[in-house]
C-alpha cells in the first residue's frame, strides 16, 4: 500500500553504510510455531531490495500437517496501509497492529496488543478502501470472519456485528487445500465482503461468500455463497477491477483463474449447486459476465496481484514456478492470457504485491524453498522482467526463527 512522500536512509542488519535512497519495504511472515515474525527487506529507488529487519508479531505461526510449503492455504496473512501493518498469528488465534516509523519503513511498532481473532487460525486479512477497518477470516475448526477498526492508541478495536460464521467443516489446523477458506478482500466501493472457500472437486464446487457491509461496519447476517463458474472448484486469490467493483478475478487451482460478476450473480434466485455444508443463507451460480478460464500447462494457480501501470493481473502458479500475465476487458470482461515468465526453478513461489516506485511497477513474489523473493519490473504491457532474486535471509535478524516451509504473505509500502 502507498505511503505518501517518505525518504529515508538507514544500515542494514549485515553492513552500516547507510543506503543512498529507499522508496519502502516489502514484508512476509515467518509463520513460525515458536515465534511469528514480520520480515522486512528495503525496496531502494529502482525496485530492488535490500536487508532489513524482523519484528516479533506478538504470536506464533501455524500450518497445515503436510510438510510441504503454502502452509495457510491462503493470500493477505498480512497486509499494509498508509503507516500500518496488520498481520496475522495463526497458531495464536490473534491479530495484531503495526506502524510503521516514518524515517524507516522496516522499523515496526506494535500498537496496543493483539486481539483474539475471535475464531481459530486467522489466514488472511481485508481493510476496507475509505473507513480502514480490517476485517479478518479463520480458516480452522471455527472458521468466520470478523472486524475491527484500528485506533492509533488502543490498536485494533472489534466491530459489534461483524462476527459472522462460514460453516465449513475443518479442523484445527486445517487439512487441504480442497474444503478450506483462502481470501478476504473488501470490493473496491467498500460495498461488500468478500471470501473465497475451495471446494472438493469434482463433485463439490467451491464458492465466494458475499456479505453487504453497513455504513457502521456491520456486515450482513449471513452470506450469499456464489458457485465457481463451470470449471472451477477451487477459488483461491482475489482480485478487483479498477473500472467495475462488483468484478472480481479469482485464481483457481482447478483450471486457471475465472472473472466473477457479483451483481449479475446475486440478482439470481437461489440456483446454486455447492454440497459443502457451510452457513450460507443462499446459493447462486456464477452468472452475468462470469466466465473462467483454463490456463495451459498450469500446475495450480493460486495467487496473483494486480499492476496499476500494466492494468494486468500477475497469476502465480508454484507448480512450475511461471508467472501468468493476463488481461480482461473492461467493456466485455473477457479475460486474455497475455504472456507467462519464467521465475527460476525450485522455488516455489507464493504470495505477491506490486509496488509503485518512481512511476514504475514492480511485482514481488516471495519463494521460500530458495529462501527468495523474486523482483520482476513491470516495464508496460506484456513486457515483464525479472531483476533479483534477493535473499531475504539477510533481514533475518535477532532471534527470528527461520522455517522456509512456513514462510508466507507479501505486502508493501512505499513512496
């Protein structure tokens, strides 16, 4: 998220020089089980990073019982706004806040304490475009979303009338990915919540959970659960279009990634087809200008981020380590696949942000199996390159605890 008009200079963890310039930070998680830190590495002036530090996030990691890397299931574990960052404590059931110092973006402050999560293995984390509120979701045994606003004194704040159920049935931790919760993203009007819960294919599609969102903060009692259009089942990562709020890409595992029309799918009369037991109050089939499209050679899309600059989505797809650039009308809401870049073998990339920096876009994607996060500068459409591979074990510091299989999120402030 953008922070306007910072300049700073500081040392790293492993050199005092101080740098000639910096634009921001670029954070992750380690998700560790004995202490949960935010890792925070210096985006410099031309995008590319540089060492930090890490920060306590005042809980401990948690994930899935495979050994195997993705351990939430999720994107948005973590997430950043104007001078805060909220993050998530997923083996602690709580939440927590952050600012940021103004003179040195990877210098955190924790504000307050963390709060309950008010459910079981918080995964990701939405903040609303105008009041700021956040909203979280929890993906275990008790899996709902909640809402909070973020107090400068108190930290964060529970919103009455916002804990509101899911009703899958999971375990603490979950076991996936089919039948487990993803994502929660407020639409860019602010007008609704949105989650996204994976299915069990090929019988049990997945769905987006759709609540309304009051003026007060309050969410709707219940949701309205929109079945993936046909070919997807496992709706993962989204995403809004900047020209249409009720527009949402969601990558999916199952075939590539599908355009989701709220509005023309929730006019619809209960006509959905989903058998995962959940507390949705209706049941609708992706329609409108739904559409959903296969991604060749995918092995499982699962996260993706949006560039200003390009007006692309950037689909990260860990199985063959490939970054998918694709495009979608803003006047028919048909989705192209534009062009697909290598990230470098063994990587197995996760979560990812773009940053503005001096008018230019940079996509970073975190690869924890080479102890990595990937930096690919967004010349213009179509025209993607990778610039670094940076070690983020050089803002390790302390006694942050370094698993790379729990290592998870991405987000970003900067100039």
């Amino acid at each position: 998220m953008k922070l306007f008009a910072i300049k700073f200079t500081m040392a790293s963890a492993a050199a005092v020089a101080p740098l000639a310039s910096a634009a921001g930070a670029a954070y992750f998680l380690t998700n560790s089980d004995k202490a949960n830190h935010i890792v925070a590495s210096v985006i410099g002036d031309d995008g590319k990073l540089s060492a930090g530090t890490a920060t306590f996030a005042g809980g401990v990691g948690s994930g899935h019982t495979d050994a195997g890397f993705d351990a939430l299931f999720a994107q948005g574990p973590l997430l950043a706004k104007g001078s805060n960052v909220f993050a998530v404590n997923p083996g602690s059931n709580t939440i927590a806040m952050f600012t940021m110092d103004a003179a040195d973006p990877t210098k955190l402050t924790m504000v307050g304490q963390p709060v309950s999560s008010q459910g079981e293995f918080p995964q990701s984390i939405a903040i609303h475009p105008t009041s700021g509120n956040i909203c979280v979701l929890n993906g275990g045994k008790v899996n709902n979303v909640a809402c909070f606003t973020p107090d400068p004194e108190q930290g964060l704040v529970a919103i009455a009338g916002t804990l509101r159920e899911i009703g899958i049935t999971q375990s603490t931790p979950p076991m996936g990915p089919p039948n487990t919760v993803t994502q929660v993203m407020f639409t860019l009007d602010g007008k609704r919540l949105v989650a996204s819960v994976k299915g069990i294919p090929p019988a049990q599609p997945g769905f987006l959970a759709v609540w309304d969102v009051a003026a007060d903060g309050s969410l709707s009692t219940g949701y309205s659960a929109i079945t993936a259009p046909p070919g997807g089942a496992l709706p993962f990562s989204l995403s809004t279009l900047p020209h249409n709020p009720s527009v949402i890409v969601a990558t999916d595992p199952a075939i590539g990634f599908e355009v989701v029309d709220l509005n023309g799918s929730l006019r619809m009369a209960n006509n959905g087809t989903t058998a995962i037991p959940s507390a949705a109050v209706k049941h609708v089939m992706a329609s409108g200008v739904s559409s959903s499209m296969a991604v060749p050679g995918q092995g499982a899309i699962c996260w993706s981020a949006f560039s200003p600059l390009t007006g692309n989505f950037y689909l990260i797809d860990p199985g063959t380590n490939t970054v998918t650039e694709v495009t979608v009308n803003s006047a028919t809401y048909k989705p192209t696949m534009i062009k697909q870049y290598d990230s470098g073998a063994n990587g197995n990339i996760l979560d990812a942000e773009v940053a503005t920096v001096n008018g230019k876009d940079y996509l970073y994607i975190i690869a924890p199996n080479r102890t990595s996060i990937d930096v690919f500068s967004l010349r213009a459409y179509g025209l993607a390159q990778k610039i670094q591979s940076f070690d983020f074990t050089q803002s390790i510091t302390g006694d942050a605890d370094l698993v790379p299989t729990r290592v998870v999120g991405m987000t970003a402030i900067w100039a």
